[in-house]
C-alpha cells in the first residue's frame, strides 16, 4: 500500500504528516515553507509512494469559510492539477491547532521547545490525518 500524506497549510509554513505504508499510524512530518510546498511534494513523491492527499479545510466556528479557506482551495486546485494521479480530499480543521498545543504541553517537551510554531504545524497535520484515518473506519 502506499502512504497517505496531509497538510495542514499556512501562508508562512505548512505542516505535513504521513501515514506508515499500511495507512494505520499518522505521524507528524515536517514543516516546509509554504513558497516550496510544491517542489518539496515532487521531490518527496519521487522517493515515497503516496496514494492520497488530505488537505485540511480551515473554517470558523459556525462552518463558514474562514480568511485562509480561499487560500486552501487555490491549493487543492493546484495540486490536482500537479498530481493528477493523486487524489486530494478536503477534512475540516477547526480545532487542530488549539488540540496541537495541548498535545505538545501534554508530552512534557520544555517551555522553550514548545515555542517552535513549526512543531504546532507538523502536529496539527497528524491531527487532521488521524481525523481522515478515523472517518475511513
């Protein structure tokens, strides 16, 4: 089988995560800058075999579209049109990154290391990959 990879997209850094090749475990990944998200995918895809790309829907409380939304879809559109070979799948993302923080307090990292926005990122994106992992069951 071959992994699924998600993002969770930010104007400044996207967090990525993946799944192990048998699609069971989420794993946070790496923070790239959002500028070489798609050059970091081609050269990443080249080395790893990746099925499906969860994108994570950012949006308001209430449902709505939040300031990021059109952003995200621009992205979805450009990777289906780079990737066409890969499906993209939207997941709602309200809550990752409040979950995210807490998670990093939880795991006892220092106050010093918590501060790394990146790790935030990467977390929320796990986040959003274990949500989708989770809807399949």
């Amino acid at each position: 089988m071959a992994r699924i990879l998600a993002i969770d997209f930010g104007l400044r850094r996207t967090g990525l995560a993946v799944t192990d090749p048998m699609q069971i475990i989420a794993s946070p990944f790496q923070a790239v800058e959002s500028g070489n998200l798609i050059s970091f995918l081609e050269s990443y895809f080249m080395k790893e075999e990746v099925e499906l790309i969860v994108v994570g829907d950012p949006k308001n409380l209430d449902g709505t579209a939040n300031p990021l939304s059109q952003q995200v879809h621009k992205l979805v559109r450009e990777l289906e049109k780079k990737f066409p070979e890969k499906k993209v799948v939207m997941v709602d993302e309200r809550f990752t990154s409040k979950m995210a923080q807490q998670s990093i307090i939880q795991s006892g990292l220092k106050k010093k290391d918590r501060r790394q926005k990146s790790l935030t990122d990467i977390v929320s994106a796990a986040l959003i990959l274990q949500h989708y992992l989770d809807l399949r069951k």
